[in-house]
C-alpha cells in the first residue's frame, strides 16, 4: 500500500505570506533622506574646493541614496502574495535587488571613487593653487552628524534584531539583508568622511594635493569591502539557505516527541524570502494509528513548529515506512554531515 502524504500550509489568517513588518524600513528611509540631502551639498563642496576626496564622498552619497530606494523597491516587492506564475510568492525578490545594490556599491561608489583619486593624483599640477578648505570642513562635519544619526537610527535596529549575536556571526546567518545592508553603508560612508576629512587637512598643511587622492583611493577601497561583504552573503541567499543545523535538530525534537511518531526522517528547509520558511519533512508513524488520526496527528506537529518558528509559511509533511524514512535520513547525513542530526 502507498504510504499517505500530507501537504500543510497555515491558513491565510494565521500568516499571510510576505508579512513580518520588515523593521529595517525605518531606517532604510532615514539613510535616503540623509543621503540625499548631504549629497547635493558634498558636490556643491567640491566644485568649490576641487576636492577628489569630496567628489569621492559626493558619489558615495548619490549611490546610497540609490541603494536604498532598491531596497526599498525589493521589501515592496517581495511582499507581493504568491500567484499561478510564482506559486511560492515573491520573497526572494528582496535578496535579488540587495544583490544589486551591492554591485553598484562595487562598481560606481569605489570604482568611481578609486578613479577618481588615481585621476586626482596623476594629474597633480605644483603650480595650481588649492582652493580653500574651509568649505570642505563645514561640510564633512555637518555631514557627520547628519550620517551619524541615520547610522544611529540603523544601528538601533540592527542590535535589537541580533540580540546577543555576534554582528558578523548575525550578518551571516540573518536572512533580512536590510537588517545589515544600511548599517554597512552607514558605517562605511563614516568611515569615508573621516578619511576624507584628515585627508582634506593633511593635503592642506603640507601643500600637497595628492594626498587628498589617496584619501579617495581609501574611501573607494572600503567601499569596495562592505560590497564583496554583501555580495557574499547576498549570493547565498539568492541560491537557497535554509535553518541552521541546532534549528533542524529543535524540529526533529519536536517531531519525535509526539507519541504517535516512531521516527523523523529528512528535514528539508528553504528560505523563500526574510519572513517566509518552507519546511518538508519525512514522518514514520505508528503502523496501529488509524488514518484519521495520522492527519490529525500532523496538524498538531505543525502547529508546534509555527509556534516554534513562526516564519515557516508552509509545512509538508510525507509519511512512509520506518525503513524508507531511515534510507532518507541517512542520505540525508551523509550530505550534511553529523551537524545535521547532532545540531
């Protein structure tokens, strides 16, 4: 006889897919705003001064303030229910534009800014008198407090959300990009206004410009960083994460400790967006429980784990026999490894 499958997804009222009131969205309007803003007044600094350092910073500003409109767009987007044509929804559209948010960092925030400063230098005239500093200062500072309150606004939603993580343990394991994305483009572009402010001053009092394109040279190398930074975690999760291997271990847990469970087999785990977990499993049941209660046995477990994990929008359930649930659990090991069972 073939073995009964169960196919469970929550009902609408219990979660709807694409909620999980992403709460980077604060912060991801406070940087545009910033950026913005500080921007326009980077360049206005360094028509003025002939500043590399502050043309490098104005195309920073300009480039944040895109990035986080493409964030903005992928959390809208992502948030779209799911259809015929995307019957799983539209969650990893999110990870997508953080992808390119993170090539344009690469490309037009340190490509530019380290062309900039090598432009900057080569064309070095001892002859040309430099502009006045004075302009430049006024800028970078006004600039820091402006930066350093969206940093703060960003960094308050940052820590709330790792909890007592590591950043870099939590960056590497969130599977909300915006969490981090703005955080690293905040601390960056600080970064980047220290940089270029001591380049600014030191250029100045040793009557060398050159100098100020190396500080361009630096911003565009950091910029550079915080992209590799988030193209590597962004890449994986636009190829598929799923739990960490103590998270699998808790559902395996949860599974066999219900007394009509005599083994939990594989358990597959996908991320299909920052709020939007499918898990499948593979469930051996005892052979004297009737067919009723089988189904009602697997809307329990169910809803244990959404309580355990609210994130997980849908839960398959397949049950066989024990010993095509031991063949299953073993491929599944030697894949992943003892992590898998001992996590």
């Amino acid at each position: 006889m073939s073995s009964p499958k169960a196919a469970i997804q929550p009902k609408a009222e219990q979660k709807e897919q694409g909620q999980g009131g992403h709460e980077s969205t604060a912060s991801v309007i406070a940087a545009i705003v910033a950026n913005i803003a500080v921007g326009i007044v980077k360049f206005i600094a360094a028509f003025v001064s002939g500043s590399s350092a502050m043309i490098s910073e104005g195309i920073h500003s300009i480039v944040d303030s895109g990035n986080g409109l493409l964030i903005l767009l992928g959390l809208k987007r992502s948030e779209r229910p799911a259809d015929r044509a995307h019957p799983l929804g539209y969650g990893q559209e999110l990870y997508f534009w953080t992808l390119i948010v993170s090539v344009m960092i690469f490309a037009l925030g340190g490509g530019f800014s380290i062309y900039e400063g090598i432009s900057h230098i080569r064309h070095y005239d001892p002859t040309e008198p430099m502009g006045s500093p004075i302009i430049n200062y006024v800028v970078l500072v006004a600039t820091m407090i402006i930066e350093g309150s969206s940093l703060t606004v960003a960094l308050r939603q940052f820590n709330a959300a790792r909890g007592t993580k590591r950043p870099l343990q939590f960056i590497k394991e969130a599977k909300d990009p915006s969490l981090f994305t703005v955080v690293l483009e905040d601390s960056a572009a600080m970064i980047g206004l220290v940089i270029a402010l001591i380049g600014v001053f030191i250029s100045h009092a040793v009557g060398d410009p050159r100098i100020d394109g190396v500080a361009s040279i630096l911003i565009g190398i950091i910029l550079c960083l915080v992209a590799v930074l988030l193209l590597r975690e962004t890449k994986g999760l636009l190829i598929g994460e799923g739990l960490l291997a103590q998270d699998v271990g808790k559902i395996e847990r949860i599974v066999e400790a219900h007394p009509q469970v005599v083994e939990c087999g594989r358990i597959l785990s996908l991320f299909m967006g920052p709020h939007d977990l499918l898990l499948a499993m593979d469930v051996t049941f005892d052979k004297s429980v009737p067919a009723d209660d089988v189904v009602a046995c697997v809307s329990d477990i169910e809803a244990q784990i959404q309580e355990e994990f609210p994130d997980a929008t849908r839960i398959f359930i397949e049950t066989g026999s024990l010993s095509m649930t031991k063949a299953q659990d073993k491929r599944m090991s030697e894949v992943y490894g003892a992590e898998l069972k001992n996590g």
